[in-house]
C-alpha cells in the first residue's frame, strides 16, 4: 500500500522539460504576450495617428471623424482576426512550430508597415492583414504546447500560457509611457515589428510535437475543416463555438468600455481630466493582474473539480462580476472605488480563457486540432464583434453605458444552460 509520503513525493515530481519544449513554449508564450501588446498598442495611438492620416486622405480630424474612422479600422481588424481560421488546417497540414512562426512573421511585418502608413487606407490594409495573423497565434501557441509538453505539465502550461496576452498589455503601456510619449504613434507601431525575431527563434530551434510527427506519418490526408463539422465532431465544434463566443462578448465589453468607465466615475468624483485618465491606466493594471492570477487558478481548478464545473463556475463569475461593475457600481453617488474593487473580481473570472488553452486540444484528435480550435476562436469572434457592435449602438442611444454593459451578463447566464452539452475531458489524456 503506497504511503502518504509517496504519494506526496509523485505529486511533487514532474516530468522534465527539454531544451525544445522549454524553447517552444517561451516562443508561444512571447508571441502570445506581444499578441496582447500589439492588440493595446492600436488603441493607445488610434486617435493621433488618425489626426494626422485623416487630413492626408482628404477628411477633416473632426473628433466625429476620428470615432468614425476608428471604428471602421477596428472592424475591418476583427474581421482579419476572425479570417485567421486559414491557419489551422494549415498547421495540421505543414506543422505547429512553422505555421506559427508564420503567424507572428505575419502580424509583426504588418504593424510595423503601419509605421509607413501614408492615409487611413494604407493604414487599413496593414491592420486588416495584421489582423490575419494575430488572430492565428493564440490556436497555434494552443496546441503546440497542449501537444509538446509532457501529459503532467499540459495542463498547467495552458495556464501559463493564457498570462501572456495580458503581459502584453503592460508592455504596451510601459513601451507609450516611454517611446510613445517622446517618439510618438508611428515609433510604437515600430515597436510592434520585435516579434519577427521570436518567429525566427521558433523556426530555428525548436522541433514539431511528436504527436504531431506521428499523426502526420500515419494520417491519409482529408480536409479537416469538413471533418469537425461531420458526424463524429459536429456537435463539440458547435459548443465550443457558443462557449468561446460568450467568453469573447464577455472579454470585449470589459475591456473596451472599462476605461471609458472609470474616466466618467473619476470624473463625477471631482478628478481633473489627466489624475482620470491614470486612474483608468491603474484599473487597466488591476483588472490585468486580476486575469493573470484567475488563469494560473484555473487549471488545478479544472484537475480538480473537472472542465465544466469549472467553466460553469468561472462564468457564474462573470455574470454576477459584470453585473456588479456596471450594473450598480456604476450608478453609484461614489462608485469609483465599488467598480474597481468589482473589476478585479471580473478580472479573475475573466481568466476563463485559459481553460479553451486547455480544454480544446482534449477534443480533437491531432490530425484536425488545430484546424478546431482556430475555426472555434474564430467564429467566436465573428460572432462577438456583431455584437459589441451592437452594444456600441446601445450605448449611444441609451446615453449610458452601465446598463448596455450589464445586459452582457445575461450571454454568461445562457452559457451555463450550454455547458453540459461539452464533453467531460477530465483525467483523459490528450487523444493521438
């Protein structure tokens, strides 16, 4: 009969990482974390990049215009996001580590042309394509680590993983702070072209997954989009498809509108315009270190307790955290303090991504994995853009933005009904 102090002593030992799988997954981690950078980086210089490119273009900078313009760029940039599912059958076909680097060479090279950008329209395309790539990285970076780290580590590492977008967000606000500030918007684009070395460094000295290798040298080849969609993937493509999209709704109502909220609180509070807009930079800081630390839980969570309980209690969360923030904190005399302490909670839960890192892979066989979790990531955003698109007009029309928000929360109250129709992959290893 095994010991309590041998069962300790197994609990404690993990199976090593060697040099590639270590290599591999700072690679994934990296452009995951200059994904995020990337993503903040168009936001933080959206308004005098416009100033300038808008007169160049023949349209007056009028503050209608710039909102109009942003608008127009940030759709035709979630719409290049959500085309990225060209890169899954792609890296089932060709490899992990090569598509990747593909990914990052891909929207590195097209942010750092938006430096050039001579008129709103050069600036679109770059964007569009730019979009193109980022939307790829997260299905790849995914899957390679789900399939090259040993099956103890797996799960923890999609944790670990999931933390590097929301680096990314710091690092782009520290690279504004310092070169934003003194160089201006077209310098930080440069800035966004460093990935180009991390898809050089993947490609170089790092190996495809065994996994892969095997299903490659064993696999008749078909088209992998037709197959998660016939009879034997059909219904987990289209779940994880509606999970995905309430998560990706979730993510972008906080995320656009939080600031936006915390500068109208501050402001009610008695702030001058600059002490809002660093209180909105230090609730951006929170609200990330909150997610960070609701990704690292996640996965001893979801060993635990298995991947749907987990879900579901991350999306009860969420639920209750967006209620809680701009359903009545934001109505609140003095809710300022009410609605970032309420912004960590729904950071933490918004950790919830981390389990997709984790819990797609486990779906699908090797030869379509990545194929599934890129058409899944996707869709999802298709999906999620209509309808923060919708918020938006909401919010115009309400003249509010609390109420708009909140009513989010009800998409999180339908995935709870949807989670059970997920299969249960705890305790399964990852299938070949």
């Amino acid at each position: 009969m095994t010991s309590i102090t041998d069962r300790a002593h197994v609990a404690r030992h993990r199976t090593p990482l060697n040099r590639s799988q270590i290599a591999g997954f700072w690679g994934a981690w990296a452009g995951w974390t200059l994904d995020g950078m990337d993503s903040f980086i168009y936001a933080l210089v959206l308004t005098p990049a416009l100033t300038e490119l808008l007169p160049r273009s023949g349209y007056a900078a009028t503050p209608a215009n710039v909102g109009l313009a942003g608008s127009i760029l940030f759709a035709l940039f979630l719409i290049g996001w959500g085309l990225s599912f060209i890169w899954g059958p792609l890296a089932d076909r060709f490899g992990r580590t090569k598509v990747l680097a593909g990914t990052i060479f891909t929207f590195a090279i097209f942010t750092g042309l938006s430096a050039t950008a001579h008129n709103v329209w050069e600036l679109a395309i770059f964007r569009f394509i730019a979009g193109v790539g980022i939307g790829g990285e997260w299905a790849l970076a995914g899957t390679y680590v789900a399939e090259a780290w040993p099956e103890d580590r797996r799960k923890m590492g999609a944790g670990y993983l999931q933390t590097g977008y929301y680096a990314g967000f710091f690092l782009a606000a520290a690279l504004n702070y310092t070169i934003g500030v003194h160089y201006g918007w077209r310098a930080m684009f440069l800035t966004g072209a460093v990935p180009v070395v991390v898809a050089i460094l993947i490609l170089l000295r790092v190996k495809e997954p065994e996994k892969w290798q095997k299903a490659e040298a064993s696999t008749v080849h078909r088209k992998p989009l037709r197959e998660i969609l016939g009879p034997v993937y059909r219904r987990r493509t289209w779940v994880a498809c509606a999970l995905l999209t309430i998560a990706i709704i979730g993510l972008w109502a906080g995320a656009v509108y939080e600031p936006s909220a915390v500068i109208q609180l501050a402001t009610r509070a008695g702030m001058a315009r600059p002490d809002a807009i660093r209180t909105a930079s230090i609730a951006t800081g929170l609200l990330s270190i909150s997610t960070v630390l609701g990704c690292l839980a996640l996965p001893p969570l979801a060993e635990r307790i298995g991947r749907k309980k987990t879900l579901a209690i991350y999306f009860a969360g969420m639920a209750v955290a967006i209620v809680g923030s701009f359903g009545w904190s934001f109505y609140m005399p003095n809710g300022l303090v009410p609605f970032i302490a309420w912004l960590c909670v729904l950071g933490f839960f918004g950790g919830n991504f981390a389990l997709f890192s984790l819990w797609l892979p486990e779906q699908f066989e090797t030869r379509v994995r990545a194929t599934a979790f890129a058409f899944c990531t996707s869709f999802g955003r298709f999906v999620g853009a209509g309808v923060n698109f919708l918020l938006g007009a909401a919010v115009l029309n309400m003249h509010t933005l609390g109420i708009p928000v909140a009513l989010t929360a009800l998409a999180f109250v339908v995935g709870l009904f949807i989670i059970p129709f997920a299969p249960e992959t705890k305790g399964e290893v990852l299938p070949q």
